[in-house]
C-alpha cells in the first residue's frame, strides 16, 4: 500500500466543507444541503441573531416613554375646506407663531422640534390632523353627478393628536396649539371673507355707475318727451270719446295710443320712476363707497399684524374701536353685523370636551422585538451562507487523478 493509501485525513466529516463530503450527498436536493448548512451553523445563527434582539428590546423597554392627547372638534368640513385649514396651519409664519409661544411659556425643547422639523412626517409626529368620518376615495369615474356628490361630502369630526415627550410639557403645548387653532387661524377666515366683500362690492358699485350713465339718458329723454307733449294742443274729440275703453298688455310700450292727456301722464310717472331710481342707486353707491372704505382699514389691520401672534379678540377690539369712532348709523350698524359674524367664526370650532385624557404612547416592544428577530434571522443565515461558500473556495474537493 503506498504512502497516500495510508494517510488518513486530519478532520472529520462534519467538520469539512458541504463540497468535501461524500459524492452523494453532493447530489442530494438544494434544499436538503440548505437544512445541514443551518444545522451545521446553528449556533452562531442562533447566537447573532437572539443577542442582538435582546438588546433592542431592551433599549426600546427603558426608552422614555413618550404622551399624546387627542382634541376633537364638532365642525363639518369639506376635503377643500379641509386641505386649506392644513396649508394653512403648517405654514411657516403659523409655526413661527407657535414656536414663539411655547418660547414665552418656556417649553423650549417642543419648539425646537417644531423650528427644526425639516418634513411633513416630522411635524405630523409632533401634531397631526384627521378627520372623522374620513372623506370617500376619489376614484376616476365619468359621471358628473357622483364627482359632485363626492367633493361634497363633509367629515363632522376635526380631530387635533399632539404628542410631546414628558407629561408636564404636555399642558403647555396643548394649550398654545389649540389657542393657536381656535383664536388665531380664524384671522385667516376674516381676510379671505374680506377681500371676497371688497371684490363682491366692488362689481356691485361698478354695475350702478354703468348704469348711472343710460338711466340719466333716459331720465333727460323722457322729460324733452314731456316737453313736446306740454306743447301740444288738445284734440276736440278727446271728450267725445271718453266713453272709449282702450286695452294694453303693456302701457309704457302702447303709451302713444292714449289720449293726449294720459300720455303727459304717463311719462310724468316714468321721469318720477327714473327720478327714484336714480336717487336710491345714488345712495347705495355711497354706501357701497363706505363699505369698501371701512372694509380697507379692516384689512389693513390684519395685513400689518398677520406675521405676529394677532387673535380674533384683538380684531374684534378693533372693531369696537372703530364702532365708536364712527358717526353715521349706516356704518355703525354695518360693523355691528360684522361683529357678529366675526364671533361666529370662534363659535364654529366647538370642543367635543374641554380637557382630553394625556396617555403614553405604546412602545409596541413585543412587535419590534419580533420584527428585529426575523431581520437578524435572516442576516445571520445570509452570513452563514457565505461563509459555508468561502469555506469550500479554500477547501475545494479532491477530484481523482488519472491513472499512469
């Protein structure tokens, strides 16, 4: 027996390589040379992944915990109505104004977040709107009517969740959001309703002073009219036929049929109509002039204060200041009414309760834990694979040699 008959290999079979096994467990299915490769790799699958796992786990058991508390509001909103109130809520120069008052309040960590929240799903993990029922699914659909039915449709909850990481920070943020939401974004509501009153009054003033112009000619037509008709003489049958019964569906436009006499009237009444007209448009028009001259200061007002923290009672202040300050009773009764549709406007948003519960926010640990575990599993069985495929690189099987 030669030399290399009787040398006897230094590692048993277990231990080599998958491709230093015996031929025909290399002809055995994929799946089985899978199973051994697990087994054989077992504990430091095992070991990679449970240790890792373990120690998420238990960062995410002593992380602090974290609270919200939801504020829900009874107000039907339609999904435009809807997605205005968030552009509007989430726009820079709101924040700001938040940020400034948590800043007075002292809760300097919460408005930092909110200063340096860079996304939307940043600031949503902070404050975030839903609605109650949610609005249907626009789906692509050709009829006119469900499309209409659909952009109709109105949620009747508005629903504020506020989430903060310490209990006693929780009462501040609450209470500057939602004097945020209830006091100050209806300033918002009081500038788009003034600017459609200026636009709307406007058109209103522009359609009497184009029609100032036809009526005056008309008002100075039929009075040459009634001139000529003065100067006439009077017919000698006119009082022969008096006992004549004459019928018109429309007199102004069969008026040249009448009697001398009942024509000169009947103009008189149409300079008198005109006259009226002319005189009651003339004192709309200057209402109208008022209007838009009270509704500029109005607006002007909450132009200059919209950048800084400006609530509807400081609005409404201003409005009884310039109540008082005025003399006519058109105008003093113009701002009442409009007091009175400004108070509506903080009416509308009315709390289903007025001091929500504050609850930790479940970890969901057990969820996360066992999440971890399976992306562990797999990258632990990813790695014993390449190892096994290394192993045999280094290792390759002895092929037979030829004979001679």
């Amino acid at each position: 027996m030669t030399e290399s008959q009787q040398t006897t290999p230094a590692t048993t079979a277990s231990d080599r390589p998958l491709s230093d096994r015996p031929a025909q467990r290399l002809g055995e299915p994929g799946l089985l040379r899978y199973g051994r490769l697990l087994w054989k790799r077992r504990l430091m699958i095992l070991v990679g992944s449970i240790l890792p796992t373990l120690g998420l786990a238990c960062a995410i058991h002593f992380w602090p915990l974290r609270y919200t508390t939801t504020f829900v509001y009874e107000r039907p909103l339609m999904e435009s109505e809807y997605n205005v109130l968030l552009r509007r809520f989430y726009s820079s120069e709101n924040l700001d104004k938040i940020v400034a008052r948590l800043r007075e309040k002292g809760v300097t960590g919460y408005a930092l977040k909110l200063e340096t929240a860079q996304t939307e799903q940043a600031l949503h993990r902070l404050i975030r709107f839903s609605v109650s029922p949610a609005y249907p699914t626009r789906l692509q659909t050709t009829d006119p009517t469900t499309s209409e039915e659909i952009s109709k449709s109105k949620a009747q909850l508005l629903s504020i969740a506020i989430t903060g990481d310490s209990e006693d920070e929780m009462g501040a943020v609450s209470e500057a959001v939602t004097d945020n939401f209830e006091r100050v974004l209806p300033v918002y509501e009081i500038r788009k309703d003034l600017i459609e009153s200026i636009q709307e009054i406007e058109e209103l003033a522009a359609e009497i002073a184009d029609s100032r112009f036809s009526q005056t000619i008309e008002l100075q037509k039929e009075k040459t009219r009634l001139q000529q008709l003065s100067s006439l003489p009077e017919a000698p049958s006119e009082g022969a036929q008096s006992n004549v019964v004459l019928q018109f569906t429309e007199v102004a436009e069969s008026r040249e049929f009448l009697p001398l006499a009942l024509q000169r009237d009947a103009v008189q009444s149409k300079i008198i109509d005109l006259q009226e007209t002319l005189n009651s448009e003339e004192e709309m028009y200057s209402y109208y002039l008022k209007v838009l001259a009270m509704n500029g200061r109005l607006l002007g007002e909450i132009e200059g204060r919209l950048l800084v923290y400006y609530t509807v009672p400081e609005f409404l202040a201003f409005l009884n200041e310039q109540m008082q300050a005025c003399d006519e009773n058109t105008m003093v009764d113009y701002l009442k009414s409009y007091i009175r549709k400004t108070q509506g406007l903080m009416l509308v948003n009315t709390r289903a309760g007025e001091q929500p519960i504050v609850y930790p926010v479940s970890k969901h640990t057990l969820k996360r834990a066992v999440l971890a575990l399976i992306v562990f599993l797999m990258i632990m069985t990813f790695v014993a694979v390449v190892q096994e495929y290394g192993q045999e690189r280094q290792h390759p099987a002895d092929s037979p040699k030829p004979a001679g």
